[in-house]
C-alpha cells in the first residue's frame, strides 16, 4: 500500500509490484469520500476504511504499508488504522 499525502487531499493505492500494476485505489477525491466532511483526519480515516473494503472484495488481506517518507501520524496514521479496522492485515 502506497501513501501520497498533499496540503488537501490523501491518495491510497495498492500496487502489484513484481507486474507494475495498481490493483485497488481510494483517495479524499473520489465521489464517496467528498460527503465526508470535517477534520483532514477523519477524512483519512474514512479513506483507509473505503480503501480496505475495495481490497477485500477483491481477495486481498495483507499488505506491505509504504508510507512515502512521510512521518506515521496524524492524516498518514489514520489512514493505516482506518485500513487495518476494516479488515487489512499489515
């Protein structure tokens, strides 16, 4: 799992490294994720949640989490606790 992080947006992907293909993407973008509204946080959370469902319908339960050398907290901690809630093992 893959982590871009911007001043407004967070961007999820999770990439099948070994054919250079992106198997399932979620982002604070996407029309399901414009309804959530509050902190940058929250949406996070929201985004890691949404991002594990789509993994598991599609027969993924472990990842690796690359964080993008941004730091674990804050937008990028939610992210990974909202993903790990619904359902993915890191």
């Amino acid at each position: 799992m893959s982590v871009f992080r911007s001043n407004k947006d967070i961007y999820a992907q999770l990439i099948d490294d070994m054919n250079g293909v992106t198997l399932v993407a979620a982002s604070s973008r996407e029309k399901d994720s414009k309804g959530a509204k509050g902190k940058k946080v929250d949406v996070s959370k929201s985004v890691g949640k949404q991002l594990a469902e789509k993994a598991v319908s599609a027969g993924i339960k472990t990842v690796i989490f690359d964080r993008g050398g941004y730091l674990y907290h804050g937008r990028v901690k939610a992210l990974a606790e909202g993903a790990r809630e619904s359902g993915l093992q890191f």
